[in-house]
C-alpha cells in the first residue's frame, strides 16, 4: 500500500518540508489557512510533486506533518474528527513564554498536549530539532547524513517516520517514547531541551 503524506502550514518549515518532498520525488499534499489558490506558486517553484490542497483534504492524509505554530494546533486540528490510523508528525516547538507555561502547569510536554489534540492518531515528535534554515541541508554532503531524531509512544509510527525520513535523505535516530528519550526534543523548564537545535550527521 502507498502511504500518503501532507504537510499542514505553509511557513518557512511547511515550504522547506516540502522542498524535501519534491526532492525526493514523493508526492506530498501542502495546505494553509488561505486555501490552495495561495500556493499554487509554490506548487509551481516546488514541482508536480507539491499538491496544493484544503487543510480537510491534507488531514486524509496517512501521515500529516503539523508545521503550524503550537498555538494554533488545537484550531487546526478542530478540522478534522476522527484521527484514528493517522499518523501526525509534530513539527512544533512550544518555545514562546506563554506556550511553555501551558504546557508545563499540566506538567505535559507540547507534544503530549498535541496529542490530545489529535487524540486516536499516533503523534510522532521529529523533523523538530533542527533550525529551519539547516532543515535538509546536509544530505548533499558527500558521506554523511543529517540526523533527524524521532519520538513516539508508538514504536509502529515511528518505524514509518524513520522510514520516510530516510527516502527524505536525512539519518533517522529513534529515541523512543516522548517522556523518555524524546524528552530533550521539547523545551524544558523554560529552556529548549538538550537536543533541539543541534545539528548532527552521521556517517552514510
Ligand atoms: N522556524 C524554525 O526554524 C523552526 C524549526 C523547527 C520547528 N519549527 C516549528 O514549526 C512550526 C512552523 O514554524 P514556521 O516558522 O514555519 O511558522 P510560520 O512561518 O508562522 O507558518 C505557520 C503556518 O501555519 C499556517 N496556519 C496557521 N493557522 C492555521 C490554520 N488554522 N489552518 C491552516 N494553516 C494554519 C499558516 O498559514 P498561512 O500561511 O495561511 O498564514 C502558516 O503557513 C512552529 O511550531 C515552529 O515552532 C520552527
């Protein structure tokens, strides 16, 4: 069976995910608040490969990247109802303030309020950790592949993540469930965990 894949949010991470799509060659459905008309340019610098579409449409996806701010992820997410065998991969960073505070005095990671969000669905924490300028850039390096981490309380998704990761270019690393190994992908007390923002490669 084909897995299909969107990404929802069309920022600079939304567009740089992708760019990663088109250069892969994998058909990917991209999606924002103002509707497909807003990026037939996009589709069009990006390729054939780059389908624009609803935010309702993007959210029939099998796995649905949300690269939308943490906080409108509950408002997008009221889009859909039924979010059983979706995979949603969690691109988000709660960093601001005010996020972080919603998170922590439920004593929550992001993700897991995410996850609430999208209750049914397998979240998945990865493509995350890196600053979106450096999203994607390594693979071209002769040798050496840029190391995206990945997290999920389940093993299944992330087997898919890591997969798709690796047709993306990039070295999947597996940390395991989100309160455990994940945890240093969330901002922490206030402060971006231990492995946000570090860009790694590892050895093709
Ligand atoms: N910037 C980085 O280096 C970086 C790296 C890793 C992760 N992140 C995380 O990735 C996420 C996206 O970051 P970004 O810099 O790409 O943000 P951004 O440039 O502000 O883009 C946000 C996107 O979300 C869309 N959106 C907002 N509300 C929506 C709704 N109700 N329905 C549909 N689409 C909606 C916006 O649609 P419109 O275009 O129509 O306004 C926009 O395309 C954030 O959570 C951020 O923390 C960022």
């Amino acid at each position: 069976m084909n897995i299909t894949y969107s990404v929802v949010g069309s920022g600079s991470v939304g567009k740089t995910l992708a760019s990663l799509f088109a250069r892969a060659g994998l058909d990917v459905l991209i999606a924002n608040s103002r509707g497909p008309e807003s990026l037939s340019a996009l589709a069009a610098e990006l390729g054939r490969h780059v389908i624009p579409a609803t935010v309702e449409r993007a959210f029939e996806a099998d796995v649905i990247f949300l690269a939308v701010g943490f906080a409108q992820v509950k408002a997008v997410t009221a889009k859909r109802l039924d979010w059983t065998n979706k995979i949603v991969v969690d691109v988000t960073n709660a960093l601001q303030p005010a996020e972080v505070r919603e998170a922590e005095s439920r004593g929550l990671l992001s993700s897991e309020i995410n996850a609430e969000f999208v209750s049914g669905a397998k979240l998945v924490k990865a493509f995350n950790h890196l600053p979106v300028r450096q999203l994607g850039t390594n693979p071209s390096m002769d040798g050496q592949r840029q190391v995206v981490f990945v997290s999920s309380n389940h093993a299944d998704a992330s087997a898919t993540v890591a997969a798709l990761a690796t047709q993306l270019g990039f070295a999947p690393v597996e940390l395991g469930r989100l309160d455990e190994g994940g945890a240093p992908l969330h901002a922490l007390h206030g402060k971006p965990g231990g492995l946000l923002f570090q860009n790694l490669t590892k050895l093709a």
